[in-house]
C-alpha cells in the first residue's frame, strides 16, 4: 500500500530535528510550570527528565513501527486493524490532531488578549492566523518544513532571556531534591506530558524524509535539546518564584520575562509574546497538514479541500472558547485525551503492531 | 469566475479583520504616565490613592502634578483619578509604590493584588512604606525630575550603595504568598526638604507590624543577603567612633536536629575596610579591639533582633526556608508552632583588610 512520493517533495532527513523541536517547544513553554509545580513543588525538574526519556523511548517505538511499514500511521492502522477499524482509529487520531490545533492557537490568543491587547477580539486574530496557515499549508508539505525550520532558529535569541532572572532567583528553593512519593511524580507527568507533545506528527511526515531511517538520530537530537530547554526554564523558574507565589502565577515563563529591563523597551513581555507567533506559526501548520494529509489519504480526497473544511472548523471551536475557565477546561479535556493517546495509545499500537507480525510469519 | 472570487473572500477577510481586529490606540503624547503612586488611610474599607502624574514642560524642565482621588478599590481609584485627568492615564511606567504606616497596618494585600494582577506592572517596580502620610510626601518636588523618578533614584542609589536591603515588587510577593516567609520593606519619611530612610517595615502577613530601627538594619541586611558594599559604624568603650566601609558579608547557615525542634547557627563574615577613625592610631592592636567590637555589637543586635522576630511570629529573614531547604517531609504547620521556641545563635567573625592611606 505505499504511496511512492516524488523525489521532489521530501526533505533532508537532518530537517527532522528542527520538525521535531519545532513542534514540541510552543504554547506549553509560556506555562508548563504550573502543571507539574502543583503536584510535585520543587522536584519538578525531575518530573521533566522522566517525561524527556519517556518521549524518548516513543520516538524509538514509533520509528521501530515506520521503518518497517515504510508508510505512515494511516497504513500502520490499516495493516494492524484491517481496513475499517484502522481508518476508525486514524479518524479518532486526527480529531485529537485538530482538537491541539485549536488549544494550541486559543491559548496563544488568550495570552495576547491577556498581555497586550484586552480589547482585540478573537476571531479577527485567529482569522489572520488561519489564512496565513492556509497559505503556507498549501505550499506543501516543503513550505511547512522550511516554515518550522525558520521558527526554531529565528525566536531562539529568547533563550538569553531565562538567564535574565538568575540573579533574583534563590536556588537553596531546590533543596531537598527527591522529597516527593513516586505517585506524586507520576501524576505531575500526567499533568505535564502535553506540554511535550508534538512529536506523534513523525507518524505523518515520516514517508516524505529522504532515507527516513537514517533520520532517527535527528528526531532524538531534537527532543534532547526540547527536553534541556524545558529543564532550564523550570529550574530557573523554581528559584524565580516562591512555591506559595508560583502555585499562583498562570503564565510563569512570562512573569519571568516582567523582571527584564531594557533602555528601548519597558515591558518585555510585548516582545516575547510577539515573537511567540513565530513559534506558533509552523505548530499549527503541521498540525493541520497531518490531518488533512490523513483524511486525504483515507478517503482519497483532494488535501486543499479538506484543509479548508478542517480551518472552518478550527476558527468556529475557537471563537466559540471565550472565557478563561472554558478554555482552561476545555485546555484539561485535550491534556488528559492527549496523554492517554500518547503515552498509552502509540505503545499500545506498537505491541498490537508487532505482534500482528508475529502471529502472520506464523499462519 | 473562481478566480476573482477568491480574490473577492481574500478582500473581504483582510479588510474585515482589518476593521474589526482594531485595539484602542494609545500615543505617548496623549496619556499620562503616573510615575508614582501612593495609598493613604482614610476610613476602614476606603483608601486614598495619590497619583503623580509628570508633566513635561517646553523648556524641557519636568513638572510634577499629582491627582487624589478615595475609593474601596484601588483600581477603581485609577478611574477616578482619570476623571480629573486631561489626558488618559494609565499605570505601565509606575515606579514606586507607596502605603501610608497606618494602611500597611491595615494591611495591603488587597492594594497588591492590583498591581500583581496587571500585566503592565514591572515585577522590579519597588514598594516602600511611608512614616506619615504618602499624599505629602508626593505632593512636594524634589530635585530636578519628577518625584516618582526622584524616588525610584534614590531607592535605587541606597540599595546598590548597600544602605537599604533589596526589595521589589517580585521579592515582596514571593515573601507575601511563601507559607514561611514574611515580607518586609523599606521605611521613609520626609523631613523638611528631603525624603530620607528610617529602617525597616516588617509585616506579618500584609500586615505592617514593627520598625527595625537603623541601627538594627546593618545585621539585618548582613543576615537576609550577602552585602557587597555595606557601611557600618561603631563606638568603642573609649568614646572613640569608627567607620568601617565598603563592607563584604557572607552568611551560611547550619541548621541541627531537623527532627525534632531545629537549632539554626549562622556564622556571618564580614570583611571590611576602616575609613574613619577618631582614635590616634591604627596599630595592630587597635584594630583588634575594634574587630572584637564589631563582632560583640553583631552578635548583640542579631541576638535581640531574633528574639523580637521569634516574639512576634514573624520571619522575615527566612528561617523557615532554610530548615525546609534542609528536612525531608518537612511540615509547615509544626514549624510554625515551634518557631518561638527555635534556638537560633549568630556568630560574627569581622576581619579588617585594609585601613585605608595612614596609619
């Protein structure tokens, strides 16, 4: 069943580094402190590494699952479930791809209104923003690549920013390292893993890398980098903040960014914000270019058309999220869905996958 | 056909988000910046905000302007102050705020709260209390800018020179809302031209409950953070003064029998420098006295100074966070009852490096 695909249109396989960092580093950075802080206090740090090796052993399933099918999750569906119950699952995997596309690009906008604009509405914002995903969507799948790439190097001066609170921070906020349970780890995790989602899309955009099997080491340089950038930013934050202070903050990576100073500008913040649409730019594209690449697949529809349908639906869901606690609960929903499907559901179809072979060499 | 109807929708989207994505417009020519903002006590629930509004003369000289208005809420106050303005004021460039001794006994939780929940509030804007009322002192000019400026200068002056402890916005939250940790900030008072500062406000919670004296406040910055440029003076038996400057401290802090009720030693170093001396001579022995009274005052004022910390609950240096930093399982609550019972000792060792070009 696999779909040959031109020379032309696949990319270099050291590209899914930046595809891979690209996609994980996005909204959850602004407040990924939160999640974890609320459970586990200052051994948050150590949730991060235990959720960076996990991501890590997932990557290695998924490209376990890939080089031997050669195609992508629609296919690995298909050949594992048999054609109706495969195409069921993939359908129910791309409505969880559309429903983060939608969280990511509302949090964003909620943060704008929160930090900038008060008054600006929402739909004029994601409205723009979808047109201009459209735009780059359509270019292919090349454009959206070329797109991530440039959303990893161009913002990435921001990270001389989380040094900026060092010297207001007190790290003895640290000590005493391992002071929670197991449990309290592993439900921080759960609280948390979403923050570093983004690399199921792989499942996706496996079959356009050149020589995809040899792009497995790129794909664990990217998360490796996510996971040490994370890791920064929580530990910085941890001696930023009061535990007291920072159960209450919503946004810590942008209360962290009030502490700069600058002669030219006062509040920092309007330029980190601002630059923060770089990064979400190529999240979202990916995001919708993996759904409608798979519902094209499935059902052998044109892609420019399905796009449409699926930003239609993406800008009517985010204008319809209007309150803080909506989207916040809103936000929980797609968390809690999206833990369970990555970290439960692609290792699940890993086994199922595997065995399926066994069991056919056999028969 | 299709063709121009996509070019149709295009236009359509652009110019639609182009009329209705607006945000208000806010040029720096026609808003006012308060540069400083200060709260007075009028009755139970309503306070006084004073607003200092810079007025930016032709002659390129800086006048100041202040507008008062009394509200339950201090942004509503903002409102009201708005009505009296010509200009639209806003609060993104406050500097200093300021609460009267009797609404920080009060408590200023609530007045807080505004400005932590404002995202145009730098976190490293700087809170101080006033001894007397904070509508006075805002009143009067000082110097050649505007008093909001003026005093974010001199606090900032003091603070780097080492004379008043390190606080902003961020450091008197994060005490605020720590389970163990209380809060504390700088005291001033103006006196005839000039603001000048008294010591130090220590809370309870958002309450303002006692005054450290300036005597006190050498041992306090000693003992809260590692001074890099601290001054300190004494009197010797023999009625002679000595000035001792460009002081380095360092404190470390041993804690014993996390268990049970915790014993906290800290050892203080200090390093300095003698600018002044009224006595003859500086010879070895000389210095030696002073050195042992330096660090016998030391001991003396941390020692009284704990004891009124332990008396009144408070703990503004952090005693908890650092028995918490050193116990596993560490519960908040016992500690809290324990706390006036904690043995908590200072040791002082004062070296003298230099004495500066004669003997």
């Amino acid at each position: 069943m696999k779909t040959a695909i031109k020379n032309e249109f696949l990319v270099s396989p050291f590209l899914v580094f930046f595809l891979m960092h690209g996609m994980q580093y996005g909204v959850g950075v602004l407040g990924f402190q939160r999640d974890i802080v609320k459970f586990v206090g200052h051994d948050a740090w150590i949730s991060i590494l235990i959720i960076g090796i996990l991501v890590h052993i997932i990557i290695w399933m998924m490209y376990s699952m890939l080089n031997k099918d050669k195609g992508d999750l629609i296919t690995i569906h298909q050949r594992t479930f048999g054609k109706w119950l495969g195409n069921l699952l993939s359908l129910l995997f791309i409505v969880y791809v559309l429903a983060e596309s939608i969280t990511v690009l509302r949090s964003y906008i909620e943060i704008v209104q929160v930090w900038m604009f008060p008054l600006l509405k929402t739909w004029p914002f994601a409205l723009v923003f979808l047109l201009s995903v459209y735009y780059v969507v359509s270019g292919g799948f090349r454009i959206v690549t070329g797109v991530c790439f440039l959303s990893v190097l161009l913002p990435s001066y921001l990270i001389l920013t989380f040094f900026v609170p060092i010297p207001f921070s007190n790290f003895r906020n640290l000590l005493p390292i391992f002071d929670h349970s197991i449990y309290e780890i592993a439900k921080s995790i759960k609280g948390a893993a979403i923050s570093f989602s983004g690399f199921e899309y792989l499942l996706f955009y496996y079959s356009f890398i050149k020589r995809p099997a040899s792009s497995q080491k790129w794909a664990h340089y990217g998360n490796l980098v996510t996971i040490t950038l994370y890791l920064l930013v929580m530990i910085v934050t941890l001696g930023f903040f009061d535990q007291g202070y920072l159960k209450k903050v919503l946004w810590p990576t942008l209360m962290m960014w009030k502490i700069i100073e600058l002669p030219f500008v006062e509040r920092f913040e309007l330029i980190g914000v601002t630059s923060w649409v770089v990064v979400m730019l190529p999240i979202v594209c990916l995001m919708l270019w993996s759904a409608s690449r798979g519902i094209k697949e499935m059902f052998k529809l044109q892609q420019k058309k399905v796009l449409v349908f699926l930003l239609l639906i993406c800008f009517l869901i985010c204008c319809l999220l209007m309150e803080r606690e909506t989207i916040h609960q809103y936000n929980k929903w797609v968390a809690t869905v999206g833990f369970y499907t990555l970290f439960g559901y692609i290792p699940f179809l890993f086994v199922c996958y595997h065995l399926r072979f066994k069991v056919r060499k056999k028969g | 056909m299709k063709k121009k109807l996509k070019i149709a929708a295009v236009i359509i989207i652009i110019s639609s988000a182009y009329l209705f994505g607006r945000v208000q417009r806010q040029i720096l020519d026609d808003i006012n910046m308060t540069s400083a903002i200060g709260y007075d006590y009028v009755d139970k629930d309503t306070v006084k905000a004073t607003a200092v509004l810079p007025v930016y003369k032709p002659d390129q000289s800086v006048g100041n302007r202040t507008i008062t208005a009394s509200d339950e809420l201090s942004k509503k106050t903002l409102s009201k102050i708005n009505r009296q303005a010509a200009r639209q004021v806003v609060n993104g460039k406050t500097e200093v705020a300021l609460y009267s001794k009797k609404v920080a006994k009060q408590g200023i939780g609530g007045l807080v709260d505004s400005l932590q929940r404002d995202p145009s509030i730098s976190e490293r804007m700087m809170i101080v209390v006033v001894d007397g009322e904070a509508n006075e002192l805002l009143n009067k000019k000082y110097g050649d800018r505007d008093t909001g400026v003026y005093l974010s200068m001199l606090i900032e002056q003091n603070m780097k020179a080492g004379l008043v402890p390190k606080t902003n916005l961020h450091q008197f939250l994060n005490d605020y809302n720590s389970e163990l940790k209380d809060p504390f900030l700088p005291l001033i008072e103006q006196k005839n031209e000039d603001i000048y500062f008294k010591g130090i406000a220590l809370f309870k919670d958002d309450h303002y409950v006692k005054s450290l004296r300036q005597d006190q406040q050498f041992i306090f910055q000693a003992l809260s953070e590692n001074l890099r440029l601290g001054t300190y003076k004494l009197r010797l038996k023999n009625n002679e003064y000595a000035a001792i400057e460009n002081i380095n401290t360092k404190n470390s802090y041993r804690v014993q029998n996390v268990k049970g009720i915790p014993e906290i030693n800290i050892h203080v170093k200090v390093k300095g420098i003698i600018r002044e001396y009224t006595g003859r001579k500086t010879d070895e022995k000389e210095i030696n006295l002073i050195r042992k009274q330096v660090e016998k005052d030391l001991e003396h004022q941390a020692a009284a100074m704990i004891r009124t910390f332990q008396r009144l609950k408070i703990d503004p240096l952090g005693f908890g966070e650092q028995v918490r930093s050193r116990t596993r399982n560490f519960n908040d609550r016992k500690w809290l009852e324990h706390y006036s019972d904690v043995k908590i000792s200072v040791r002082a060792k004062v070296s003298i490096i230099e004495k500066g070009v004669v003997d």
